[in-house]
C-alpha cells in the first residue's frame, strides 16, 4: 500500500466527499423545491433563520471539536471524549431549558410573532446538532471515513424525502396540520424544521455506538486545560460564523420592511448556488484538519502543507469555471421563467462574488495550521476579528445603497482581507514556502477564462458551451504541466 501523503488525503477526501458532496447535492434539490414552493419572502424567514442556527452552534460546540482532535491522543482519548461530552450535555440542557421559557418573548423581538414555534424549533435542531458533533470527531479522528459519509448521507436522505412528502405530495394536508398543531400563522415553512429535527434524530441513533464510548467525567483540571485552548476557537468559529452570516442578517435589518425580506430570500437561493464550493472547502477540513495534525512533526511538512494549499486553490478554481461557465444550466434550479423564478434569478451576478469568497475561506483555513499547531489560538482570534470588522464595515457602507450586493462583497472583502493578514503573519510565526507565484498565475489564468465567456460570449449556445469546455480543458493542461514540472518526492 503507498504511504504517498497525498494519496491518503485525496483519498480520505474522496470519501468523506460521499458524505459531503451527495448528500449536499440531494440538498441542493431543495432548493429549487423551496423557490417553487415559497415566495421570496418566506425564503427570506427560512435563510434568516438557518443563519441563527449556524451562529448558535458556533457558540454551543465552543470549539471542542478541534479541542478534541488536539488533545484526544492516545491513552487521554476516554478521558478527553468524557470531559468534553460533560460539558457539552451540560451546557446544551442548561439552552434548551432557556430557549423553551423564552421563545415567545424572543419572535416578538425578531418579528415573528405567531410564529414561535420556529424558534423552539430552530432550538431543538440546534441542541441535537450540538451532542452529535464530538461523535462524528471520533468517526473522523478513527478514520471511519466510509460510516461518517453512510450516516451523513442517510441524514440528507431523511430530510429531503420528507420534505417531498409535505411540500409535494401533501402540501394542503400539511397547511393544515401545521396550523391545527401550531397556530394558524404557522405556513409550511414549519415542515421544513420538523423535517431536519427529524433527520438530526435518525444521526442521534445511528451514532449509538460513539455515544456507548462515553464515560461522563469531570476533571477540573483537565477541562480547566480544555478550555483554555478552546475558548479562542470558540471565539474564531463565532467571529467566523459573524463573517457568515451577518451578510443575511444586515438584509433584513438594514433595507425596510417587504422589500429586505424578498431581497433576503433572492440572496439566500442565489447564494445557494455556490453550493459545489461550499462542499469542496466542507469536505477538505474534515478530511485535512486531523492530516495536518498527524503530519506536524514530519521532516518535509513544510513542502507538504505548501503542497497541499496549491492543489487546494486549483481544485477552487476548477469548481469556480465549472459553476461559471456553466451558470444557464444551473441558473435552472431558481426556477422556470416565470414571474416567481424571475424574481429569484435577478440576482444571479452575486454568485461569481460568493464563489471566490467561499475559495478564499479554504485559504484562510489552509492557513490557519500555523497557529493552530503552535497552540497560539488567540492568533487566529485576532485575525477573525480583524475579517468581522471588514464584514460590518462593508454591511453598513454598502447594504443600504446597494442591497444583497452590497452583502455579497462584504462577504469577499472578509476573506480577502483575512487571507492576506493570515499569510504575512504565519509567515513571520511558522514559516511555510507556498507557492504563491504559481498559485497568482493559476488564478490569473481562470480569471482571464471567466472574463472571456462573459465579455466574448457568441450568441450560439452550442458555440459558448464549447468554448466554455475548451477553457477548462486549457486550464487543467496548464495546472497539470505547471505541477509535473515542481513535482516534489515525499
């Protein structure tokens, strides 16, 4: 068997893709379900609030999932996973608890008054989400790829059939269940929470066997250790989740009444179309954060990591032209032409934006090994911050006069800026020789590809889909003689 580094993370990639990319993609055909489904304004609700969710599980799992990788090695591996399960299932018990007292006063407060049941929901799914986390760690510290990809698909599966089931196959059943059971403003959108609580629960039990590894402990001094070097990766991924979702958050708050709630929703589904670069920077962290643990102490890690940031930008940019090149083909998932697709695909020049920004954040995390490996945490703090600030800064300048745009180009300046201030100061802690010319001259090159098929693009549409093919074709021949040239043994 070949101890080649890059096999085993390409092929730890791979699967953990099938845990990624097919469920993502079966997903995805919610998508075009929901923009039939919902008018652009309740699609503004469903996006305001999967944005909540994402900020409060950054804030509940309070970076225990690298914690664990870090410090659950050998022999510590029972008492770390008890230690860190204590305090999850504490401090979950203790938000569900608030979250069932104080719903009904906190939808008055974000406008969703009738409609409480949302917020116990987004609650619940949350919670669940919150004690399956660490479990699927294990899955990916044990290197059961195959398992975390079955459970993760099994998941999806769950939720989109039954999706189907109430917004398709029964949806006048569904309405009126939904109002019977939880108040007649309460529409079909309720469906869809219950849908993914649903499918949380079926990970719940297929994770069994990870949750029978549990023996509850608590060691002050070991959590007191633990703690300390999570508390910053808390304070990232929740400055991290600020960079994610304030962009949703400013549509509505900054644009008034109707008109944020429809410009919310037409940038929530566009949005969505970046969909493929999400999965590919999704599925390279599960599979390179424990790699790059593992390989820390080697020789040539150095090259190694340099390395892998190279065939991870060219990767980003293969999926961009894909995307891009092809935007008629999956501009169909907003919808047919007519006036409810309409509304949606106006908004279709963000996505080009949302592509980069998302292939700069695999950067950052690229990146952010340096402080990581050096326990310097409270680096990548700063640097999250640093890229928050960027974020509002952008919201507030540029939202109110150029709406969901304005969003989309804070969410790009963000990374930008963040990728470049990681990078100077990695370098100055950690050195790591990347390989930034070849990187820039990848990039010029898909950049200069993308300007020709907007700029240059023949009225024939068979024409452009060649020539379109044709650019791609170019640019892999390129990346591919380029590599082969600076190939390195390891």
């Amino acid at each position: 068997m070949s101890n080649n580094p890059f096999k085993k993370l390409a092929g730890q990639t791979v699967v953990y893709g099938l845990g990624t990319i097919l469920p993502r993609l079966l997903n995805y055909l919610l998508v075009p379900l929901y923009v039939r489904v919902f008018v652009p304004g309740v699609y503004g609700q469903f996006t305001e609030l999967y944005a909540y969710i994402a900020l409060l599980m950054a804030l509940l799992t309070y970076g225990m999932e690298t914690t664990f990788f870090r410090h659950a090695q050998g022999d510590d591996f029972r008492r770390v996973y008890g230690n860190i399960m204590t305090m999850l299932l504490s401090t979950t018990s203790l938000f569900v608890l608030v979250v069932a007292i104080v719903h009904p006063t906190l939808a008055g407060w974000i406008g969703y008054d009738g409609k409480e049941v949302y917020l116990l929901f987004v609650g619940l799914i949350v919670a669940v989400d919150v004690i399956n986390a660490v479990p699927f760690c294990v899955l990916r510290q044990q290197e059961k790829a195959m398992k975390f990809s079955i459970i993760k698909l099994v998941n999806v599966l769950t939720n989109v059939s039954l999706n189907i089931l109430f917004l398709v196959v029964m949806p006048e059943t569904s309405l009126r269940w939904a109002n019977q059971l939880f108040g007649p403003e309460a529409g079909l959108l309720t469906w869809v929470f219950v849908c993914n609580l649903a499918a949380c629960l079926v990970n719940t039990v297929m994770l069994l066997p990870q949750f029978k590894q549990i023996k509850l402990q608590r060691d002050k001094e070991l959590q007191k250790r633990l703690l300390s070097y999570a508390i910053p990766i808390m304070l990232i991924s929740l400055i991290g989740m600020v960079n994610e979702v304030a962009d949703k958050l400013a549509i509505k708050y900054m644009l008034p009444g109707d008109v944020a709630m429809d410009q919310l929703g037409i940038y929530g589904a566009c949005y969505k179309l970046a969909v493929l670069m999400t999965i590919f920077v999704q599925m390279f962290r599960f599979a390179s954060e424990p790699f790059f643990f593992a390989k820390a102490k080697d020789r040539q890690s150095p090259d190694l990591f340099a390395d892998v940031m190279t065939y991870y930008v060219i990767c980003g940019l293969l999926i961009f032209l894909g995307v891009e090149l092809y935007m008629d083909v999956f501009a169909y998932f907003l919808g047919g032409h007519n006036d409810l697709g309409e509304q949606y695909r106006q908004g279709l020049g963000i996505v080009p934006i949302v592509l980069l920004a998302n292939l700069f954040y695999g950067v950052v995390f690229n990146l952010s090994i340096w402080y990581k490996l050096s326990d310097r945490t409270s680096s990548g703090t700063v640097i999250t911050a640093i890229g928050a600030t960027m974020t509002l800064l952008c919201l507030f300048i540029l939202v109110p006069r150029i709406g969901y745009w304005g969003a989309a180009i804070a969410h790009l300046a963000c990374y930008t800026v963040m990728m470049v201030v990681s990078y100077i100061w990695g370098q100055r802690v950690r050195p790591i020789p990347y390989r930034v010319g070849r990187m820039l001259l990848y990039f010029l090159l898909a950049m200069g590809f993308y300007a020709l098929s907007v700029f240059a693009r023949p009225e024939a549409q068979w024409l452009m889909y060649v020539l379109n093919t044709c650019y791609i074709v170019i640019f892999c021949a390129v990346c591919f003689l380029v590599e082969r040239k600076h190939r390195i043994a390891y």
